[in-house]
C-alpha cells in the first residue's frame, strides 16, 4: 500500500470517528433539552396551581366577606 493511500484511509477514518463523535454529542445535547423543557413545563404548571389556589382562597374571602355585609344589612332592614 502507497503512503499516499495510507494517508487518505487514515484521513476517511479520522473524518468519520470525527463525524459519529459528533452526532453522538448532538444527540446528548438535544436529549438534555429536551429534559430540561420537561422540567420548565412542571415548573410552570406547579406555578399556575399555586397562582390558582391563590385566586380560589381571596375569591372565598371576597365571598364570606360579602355574605357577612348581606347579613348585616339585613338586620338593619329588618329593625
């Protein structure tokens, strides 16, 4: 075998080790976002339910609040 065609082969084999390492780290790469959106979409929904739970407890307050002014005022319409 040439020295020349020693060189091309080693050169194809470098390029391709080259090219599946690459592939191999993109892959890992785009698997760990993909993960990390997971855990941005829980942290977000875990969010909306604390937002919610939030909204839902003043909305009870508003209520109980209301039907203690309701109350009032209908004992003064009565007396």
């Amino acid at each position: 075998m040439s020295l020349a065609s020693k060189i091309t082969l080693g050169l194809a084999c470098l390029t391709s080790a080259g090219i599946i390492g690459y592939v191999h780290y993109k892959q890992q790469l785009d698997r760990e976002k993909l993960h990390d959106g997971v855990l941005r979409d829980v942290e977000r929904q875990q969010r909306r339910k604390a937002e919610n739970l939030y909204t839902l407890q003043q909305q009870i307050d508003f209520t109980k609040e209301l039907k203690k002014t309701q109350t009032l005022d209908d004992i003064k319409n009565v007396t």
